[in-house]
C-alpha cells in the first residue's frame, strides 16, 4: 500500500511545485486586468519605458534608430504590453525611471559632456592667464609708444602651462570617476525596475 500511494504523492508534488512556479512567473509580470492596451499614437507618451524596452531587452539606443525603425520596434513594445509579457513596473511607470539620466539611454550626451569639459577647461585656462599677466609691471612709455616688458610673461608662460595642464588632469580624473560612480547607480535603478528577461520570456 505504502509503494501504491508513493507515486500519487510524487505527482502531487509536482503539480503543486509547477503550480507554483507559474504563479512565480505571472507574479513577476503584470496581470492582464490590469493593463491599459495601447496603440501606435501612445508613441510619445510611453517614450520613456519604451526607451528602456530598446536597451535592456534589445540592447539598442532608441537615438540611433531611424524613425521608421523605431516606430517598428515600437509596434512589437505595443505587442507585448498588450499580452501582458513586460515587468510589472513598466505598466506602473515607476518613478524610479525618473532618476535614471538620458545618458543611459542614449549614447549622444557622453559627446555633449566632453563639450562641457573642454568649455570648463578653457575658463580655467583663461582664469589662470588672466590671473598672471593682470599683476604685471605696467607697460613703460617709450618714444610715444607703449613697450610691454615681455620678460616676465615669456618667464611664466611655462608655468602656465603646466598649471593649465595639472588642472586639466585633475579635472579629467574628478570626470572619470563621477561617471563611474553614475554608472553604477544608474546600473542599479535599472536591475531594480527592469530586471533583464532570461529564457522563455527573453525569447518572446
């Protein structure tokens, strides 16, 4: 009798197993009676999760598309947010996607970055020539004309470089590590509201 009952119990057990695993599956993604279908015209309302659809399930920048590619890459995000197939926390548009920069979904503000670097650095460029000629000896009267005493600045313009230099530097390193630091923090928001699919789920 023990033996008869063994198998009944296994197969219990795995139904109760498969069971839960499906309710597993449906939990991490939203149910259907709570969806709002969309269409074609929420394009621009729904940019931002679509956006971060592009990147985490089809490792693409939405700024590198053509219009007509990304209105066809929008169509399949249409498909799958009707089938109920996304995370949850697209269909709530969680506000952890608000803290995310466009630099993660875009490759186009790492260029505008550098622009502002180099703009930094020709101030300080600037603040320290001014600051070394500005305190100068006064240009001395000669014949009707003004003579500028050229040997104090050709004395400090190797100085001025190196300062301008080192400056530059320290300014690159401070760069480097806050886009480190940004990275990593932007890497996080996005695991946390957007886990990337695997599997099944990532075939579909």
């Amino acid at each position: 009798r023990r033996a008869s009952r063994s198998p009944k119990r296994s197969s219990n057990t795995k139904r109760r197993t498969s069971t839960q695993r499906h309710k597993s599956d449906k939990d991490s993604n939203a149910k259907l009676g709570d969806i709002s279908p969309i269409t074609q015209e929420d394009y621009f309302r729904l940019n931002a999760p679509f956006r971060l659809w592009l990147l985490k399930e089809k490792d693409k920048y939405f700024d590198e598309m053509s219009s007509d590619k990304a209105r066809r890459y929008f169509a399949s995000f249409v498909r799958v947010w009707n089938d109920g197939r996304l995370r949850s926390r697209y269909y709530k548009q969680d506000s952890e996607l608000g803290k995310l920069s466009k630099s993660v979904v875009t490759r186009h503000n790492w260029g505008f970055a550098a622009n502002v670097n180099q703009h930094e650095m020709d101030n300080i460029k600037n603040s320290v020539h001014k600051s070394t000629f500005d305190h100068g000896p006064a240009p001395q009267q000669v014949g009707g004309q003004r003579r500028v005493d050229n040997s104090h600045r050709d004395g400090d313009t190797e100085s001025d470089r190196l300062l301008v230099e080192e400056r530059r530097e320290q300014e690159r390193w401070r760069r480097k590590q806050e886009r480190k630091k940004s990275k990593e923090r932007e890497e996080l928001i996005l695991d946390e509201v957007a886990p990337k699919e695997t599997g099944r789920e990532a075939k579909m």
